[in-house]
C-alpha cells in the first residue's frame, strides 16, 4: 500500500530550504461524452473524487529567477515540455515574480492512468509557488492558469469534489460521503488522443444529471468498453477486482478502482485479491490535502 500524500506537509527538510507539498490523485466515478464542441473538443460530464493519496512535491525558492527540474516527473518528457515546469514559468510570468525554484517530484501515481498525477502536479506548482513567491493571485486567477495547462488542472486547484461539465472545466463543487478504494494500475499507457479518435467511442450519450449520479443511477465510463477490448491487461484487472466488488475505469486512463464504504471492507477486499496484482488502498477526501497544506503554510507564517 502506497503511503498518504495527505502526511507530507510543506514542513522544510533539516538544512535546507525546500518545503514539501502533497500533489493528491483524483477518481473519475463515472465519465459521459456528451456531444462535441465546434473546435473538436469533446464534451463530458463527471465527477471528480479527490483523494487523500498521491504525489509529493519538492520546491525550492532561488533568488536568480531560473526554474530548475531536477531528476524527472515524466520519463522521456523534456523539461521544457515538463507540466510543473510549465506550471512555474507561467506563475512567473503572469504575476511578474523576478524569484525561481527548484523542482523535485516524488511520483507515486502511475503514469497513464487516469489518476490526475500530471494535472495534480501542476496545480500543487502553482497553489504552492503563489505562497511561497507572494505572489497572492487567489483561487480565481490561479484556477484560470491552470485551465491553459489541461482541462484537469483546474480542479487540483480548487481543491473540492466536483460535478464537472464542458471540457470538464466548468466545476460545482458536490458533497460525497466518506468512502475508500482499492485502486489497481494495469501497468498500461492508456493514449489519450488515440481514445478519443476510437471509432467505437460513444460520445452522443445523454447528459446526466446530479439527481442521476446520487440516486445511483448507473452512469459508466465511455472508455471503459473501448479500453477493455483494446488492453487485454486492462480487462484482465477487471475480471479479478469483479471478485471484490464493481470495478471502474477513472478518467481516459488505465486504472481501475473499486469503492466501499468502510475502511476496514476495503482492507479485507485488498488483501483478497490474487498475489501479483499491483493494487492499493487509498481514502477519498473531504477537500484537497493541497488547501490543508496550504492553509498549515499560511498559518505558520502568521505565527
């Protein structure tokens, strides 16, 4: 079981002057395509699940103004090209900032696989670098910065559970009951662009409504019968996560997840399944571990 991004405030490391700030992971608990905008782009309807479980990250503030990756978030992607690069260099510039920062990112979340671990990174750049630059844009300007890095990033930071519609960046913030998931990565790469070009895709379906999601109403995931048919890795860790409950596919990635409603379900649940699957325990969360973070940081320094 992966450890809790929720435990890793920005409490600076002995000697040194990085802080470290929790980048946590999201569910999709269903996903509807709706239609198709007039530029190509798809319309969907979901809901956002954040979770008390993800990345870390590592910042550093330098005085000469330059932004530095160190080691890499994403294998075999530059580090121009890197989301939390790209996330300090827009901050920067937006908020006319003359400081730098250094960049480490301790990855929990796998790649592809529809957890938010990119989109969670840049957000928690961008939360966290408009703290400890000063720069006071607010939740607004920073939620706006962050819809021109990916349609995900917006919700990272608001930091609430939310029903989402357009490109998925048109947020109301939704309450969910307590719940925790076993989460499995069936190690596959789930492409995106490659999905939504799929010729079997659904993406006329009828749009839902929040009535819909809370009575129970089964709402699915559109990618979830293309991905089945086209990875039998994915459809493998669906047949074994069916001996434990209703499996579901997040976002347009890979991973799948199942929900309970007690901690001590979703532990004996965990323990059931068949040796060698790589699958873990993860709690869903009130409100982001990124605002506690961020709030603890604002707090000690009124101190």
């Amino acid at each position: 079981m992966s450890s809790g991004a929720s435990d890793a405030g920005p409490v600076p490391g002995p000697g040194s002057n990085w802080s470290l700030w929790p980048a946590p992971a999201k569910l999709n608990l269903f996903l509807r395509i709706t239609g198709r905008r007039d530029d190509g782009y798809h319309l969907l309807q979901t809901v956002f699940r954040l979770l008390d479980w993800g990345d870390s990250i590592r910042l550093r503030t330098r005085e000469d103004g330059q932004i530095r990756r160190h080691g890499s978030s994403a294998p075999g992607v530059a580090e121009a090209d890197d989301l939390t690069v790209r996330a300090a260099k827009l901050l920067q510039s937006e908020s006319n900032v003359a400081l730098g920062v250094d960049i480490i990112v301790e990855k929990r979340i796998p790649s592809g696989g529809g957890f938010g671990g990119g989109s969670s990174d840049a957000a928690t750049v961008l939360v966290a670098l408009d703290a400890l630059w000063g720069a006071g844009l607010g939740e607004e300007r920073l939620a706006a910065l962050a819809l021109r890095l990916g349609a995900d990033v917006p919700v990272f930071v608001r930091g609430h559970n939310a029903w989402a519609e357009g490109v998925g960046e048109q947020l109301a913030p939704i309450d969910l009951p307590p719940a925790w998931y076993v989460l499995a990565d069936p190690g596959v790469h789930a492409p995106t662009a490659a999905l939504f070009r799929a010729p079997e895709l659904t993406r006329d379906a009828a749009p839902a409504t929040i009535a819909d999601f809370v009575s129970g109403v089964p709402l699915g995931n559109a990618f979830e019968p293309v991905l089945r048919v086209r990875e039998p890795a994915v459809e493998a860790v669906f047949a074994a996560l069916s001996q434990i409950g209703s499996p579901r596919l997040t976002g347009s990635g890979s991973g799948c997840f199942v929900e309970f409603a007690s901690r001590d379900d979703a532990e004996a649940a965990l323990v059931a399944l068949p040796p060698g699957l790589r699958a873990w325990l993860a709690t869903g969360a009130s409100r982001s571990p990124l605002l506690e973070a961020r709030s603890r940081w604002e707090g000690a320094g009124s101190e």
